[in-house]
C-alpha cells in the first residue's frame, strides 16, 4: 500500500497572511466568522469551529509552476495555529469535504489528465492510493470541485 503525507500552507504565507492584512494578489485578508460548514484552514488542516475567526486570503501555490500554475482562496485560522502535516491519512478539511477533485503531476508540474478525479472527500483514500503507486505522479494537489480552492498537496512517502 502507498503511503502519503498531506502538506499544509507554509508558515511564512500564513504568517505574512495574518502581520499584514494583505494577501498574495495585493489584495485585502477578509475575517470570516465561522457560522457553518466551509471554513476549512490551510495551515493546521483542521475545521474551523462555531464561533471562530477564519482569514479569507488569495494564496499563490507553490506548485506546479508553469502552464498549470494558479492562485487560490485559501481559509487559515485569524489566530496563530501550528503547521500540521497528515502522516498517511488525509486531514478532516478533505473527508469532510462533500466533493472533491485531486488533480496529479508529474516531475516538470505537468497535469495528467488521465489520473484526474472528482468524488466525495470521504471516497478519496483508495483512489489517491492507487494513483501515488504510479511512478510518473510526483505529487497531487486536492481542491474543492466547486470553487476549486487549493485542500493540501499530497507527497508520496
């Protein structure tokens, strides 16, 4: 069975992200109170709870580069959290995610578009599995399919 880790935001864009008030586009980090599902952070790959604040920021990411290269709106907890990376599991921000899309590349951040898929996050361990077993995909990226906004980035081990 392939093993993973799913990576989180960095700290330092977390970091900027919450010092500044400014995000990676230019624009302003919007405060969101957590009033329901949908607030899941970037950097601890946790839920946010009822209650709590959530930065709304548009992060560059840092992979792939090139042609596939795009921002995303990314949620982070307003106060500081710990970076967390999953071990062989994927964080509650994608099982508890009703659907989900995990899009592969290759070494030089090239889509393969074979290997793409849509389905609910709680679905998605066995096919991530499977993909990861395949020596061309250097890593994936898991979004939401609706928005399309950037979950993890998902390593083989």
């Amino acid at each position: 069975m392939t093993q993973f880790r799913c990576l989180p935001m960095d700290t330092a864009a977390a970091a900027r992200f919450r010092s500044t008030g400014h995000d990676d586009r230019g624009g302003p980090v919007h405060r969101r109170r957590v009033d329901g599902p949908g607030f899941p952070c970037r950097h601890c790959l946790r839920l946010g709870s009822p209650g709590e604040t959530m930065l709304l920021a548009s992060w560059d990411l840092p992979a792939p580069t090139g042609p596939y290269w795009s921002p995303s709106p990314v949620f982070l907890h307003a106060h500081g959290c710990a970076a967390r990376i999953e071990e062989d599991r994927l964080p509650e921000t994608v099982t508890k995610n009703a659907i989900i899309s995990l899009r592969h590349y290759d070494a030089d951040g090239m889509c393969l578009y074979d290997f793409g898929v849509v389905l609910p996050g709680d679905e998605a361990e066995a096919p991530l599995r499977e993909r990861l077993a395949d020596p061309r995909v250097a890593f994936v990226n898991i979004h939401t399919a609706r928005p399309g906004c950037w979950l993890t980035r998902v390593e083989r081990v």
